[in-house]
C-alpha cells in the first residue's frame, strides 16, 4: 500500500476561566491540537501529532503539503526512508525547529497507519518491546497556591500515578508547593519540578537557577527540568554541577546530531526528547546515543493522548527510557481520540495491543472544536525585567 494523502487537522479547547494555567514563561488558555493524518490507498489511515501546533498555524500548513508532495505515492511501510528524504529535502532549511515537528507528526502517523495495516501495536513494528509495561507520570502542577495543587496530586494518585510534576509558577512560591506536596503524599509519590526556562522569553540569570536547585535538594525531587535556557550548554553544566538534583532536558531540541554537544559537554542527567518532535525513527536515535553516554531517557509529551500513546510505545522499546510524560491537565481531546481506555496501576501502562497506536478520528470534529489562529500565550514576549533572585 501506497501514501494517498498527508493532511492536518486543527483542533482548539478553550480551558474555562477556572482551568486556564499560569507559569514562568505565560498562561495555558488553550489546548491546540494539530493532527496530522497519513491515508493509504485503501482509505485506512494513521495519527500523528506535532507539539509545535500549539504555537503556530498558517507554516505548517504549508511545510504539511511541501512533504505531501515528496511522499505520495511512496510505500507505507517504508517509514525510515520517508524520514530521509524529507530531511535530506529541506537540508539547506530544517536542521531544528518547526520542520522537524511536521515530519515527526508524519512519521508518527506512518507508524501508526502501518501498525493498523498489519494489525500489530507500534512497539512490535519497532523492534518488540523491552518490557511489558511502560512507567508514566502525571504532568500539570499549574499552580501557584497548595490547595488546588494537592487536589489535583490526589486525582493523579487516585488514576493511577505514582510520580507528579509540577511547574514553577514562581521561585516565590514553589518551596511552598513542594513542601505541602511531600506533606500529603510522603515519598509514595516522585516529585518532578520543571522550571520552564528551556524557552521562556525571558530566562532568570545563571543565579536564580543554581538557588533554586539547592533550594530543591531537600525535597529529593526526581529532577529538575530545564532550568536554563536552551542555548546556554555551558549554563546546563554548571547548574548540573552545582547540585545533587538530576538535571533534565530538553524538550525543543529535535534530531540526535543536536543533542551530541549537550551529551559531550555533560549538560544532563536525564535526557528529554519531545515524542510529537522527533517521533520514531529519529527518537531511537536519540535514545540509542543517549545510552552511549549512560544517560537515560525521560520523554517528553505535552500534548494530547496521540503523543502519550506514542510516548508508551516508545517507552517500552527503548532500554535507557525510564519514564514517559501524561500531560494531566483537563480536556476533553484525549477520550476522543482514545480508540479503547487505558488502564495506569502502579504508575505503570501495560503493553498495548490494539493496532498502531490504538486512535480514532473524526474530521466532524473540527467543526465541534474549531481552532481560530489567534496569539498564543504560552509563550508571552511582554516587557520583563530579568530575575536577578
């Protein structure tokens, strides 16, 4: 079977007024979803997500049909080379970035309309799995007061999760937020605390991040996630070697080439590639270097159910990967595009067995979440002065 189609879909939910979130570099009022599905011939087809369709509309639409073109009427099975030549395409444009999301959300799906085809989950067409569940944990932690941030640690406890992470919504705040956190759930819960700083507009300076993670190292968090900014490798490795707390990143770097200087330079403990960014056959990649460097894997998915089912897939193929991120927020998108439930004991998701990746879709509802281009908050670019302390 040959590729028919490339398309993608634009789905927004407006988070009420209660639910919209806040932290250090803007505000979740939104989840956008761009939903990228690849059609074979006989009209099946596959889902793939891309992360960077949170942030932008009118380009990827654009680069969407640019890969379209180069892909029809290839073979479906031939996954990695549709990698290839789509990199190999755009060698003077797309080394990072924007280019490299489309063709993970298009390498996603092909796995995902192949799994379908052969009636196999995506972790068999990846080699057979390494285990027979894969560890996940909850990811919201919004919150810049305790009460709604035990609250919702309760709800992800009583889903299934035994690790939670949570944002710093303020260096103000957030000893306050752990500290509850560890007075309601003890050390039955892995506390994950990410600072956000791998891309805000305005990053804190080198000093606020080495006192926050001294500041953290009593509450023996899992690891601290991106507390600098990402073009500052020197900066990741002095933060890291100026605490005892894992340092984690970083979710916007994209291929295996470009994490080879933060892995030569030390920058991380744990490595966190964005599952809807690098998808399949670039995320092995990266998985498999990582463990040159004895480092493991912690995947990153702040997106909806098409990218935590992938994220499981990959957890369960990939030795050095020890956990794969359930963005916890509350939407309606992930029981939509959720073809059977999932079932999380122990913190844990069993090996899935439905095909591909185990997702539905409908264009009917585009119409029921219309998605309107409009400025995206969660990055803001306001005036702000540098935090100094």
């Amino acid at each position: 079977m040959r590729i028919a189609r490339i398309e993608v879909f634009f789905l927004r939910y407006g988070y009420p007024q209660e639910l919209q979130y806040e932290f250090t570099g803007g505000r979740v009022e939104v989840m956008d979803l761009a939903l990228v599905r690849v059609s074979g011939e006989s009209g099946e087809y596959g889902l793939g997500e891309l992360t960077f369709g949170q942030f932008t509309y009118e380009p990827i639409i654009g680069l969407v049909a640019h890969f379209e073109r180069l892909l029809k009427g290839r073979p479906i099975a031939e996954v990695t080379r549709a990698w290839d030549v789509m990199y190999r395409a755009s060698a003077f444009w797309n080394r990072a970035g924007l280019g490299i999301a489309v063709m993970g959300a298009i390498n996603m799906a092909m796995y995902d309309l192949l799994g379908k085809v052969r009636g196999a989950p995506v972790h068999e067409l990846l080699g057979g799995a390494v285990r027979d569940r894969a560890r996940i944990y909850a990811s919201a932690g919004l919150f810049s007061t305790p009460a709604p941030l035990i609250e919702d640690v309760k709800r992800a406890r009583d889903f299934g999760f035994d690790g939670y992470k949570l944002r710093v919504v303020s260096t103000k705040t957030i000893i306050g937020q752990v500290t509850a956190f560890r007075d309601t759930v003890g050390s039955d819960m892995d506390l994950m605390i990410d600072a956000v700083q791998g891309a805000v507009a305005v990053p804190w300076s080198m000093g606020v991040a080495r006192k926050l993670a001294h500041d953290l190292e009593p509450f023996s968090p899992a690891w601290l996630e991106e507390p600098v900014q990402i073009e500052n490798l020197d900066g990741w490795a002095s933060v890291r070697g100026s605490t005892s707390i894992n340092v984690a990143g970083a979710e916007s770097i994209p291929t295996a080439f470009a994490f080879r200087p933060y892995l030569e330079r030390g920058a991380f403990d744990i490595l966190q590639f964005d599952i809807a960014t690098a998808a399949f056959t670039e995320g092995l990649r990266i998985g498999h270097l990582a463990a040159l460097y004895g480092v493991p894997v912690a995947l990153h998915s702040w997106g909806t159910i098409v990218s935590i089912m992938a994220g499981i897939h990959m957890a369960l193929v990939m030795p050095n990967c020890a956990i794969t991120e359930y963005n916890f927020t509350k939407h309606p998108l992930n029981d939509l595009l959720l073809a059977e439930p999932i079932k999380i004991e122990d913190g844990h998701v069993s090996a899935p067995r439905a095909p591909g990746l185990g997702l539905r879709f409908d264009p009917e509802w585009v119409k029921q979440y219309p998605y309107t281009p409009t400025r995206n908050t969660l990055t803001l670019v306001d005036e702000k002065d540098i935090q100094l302390s």
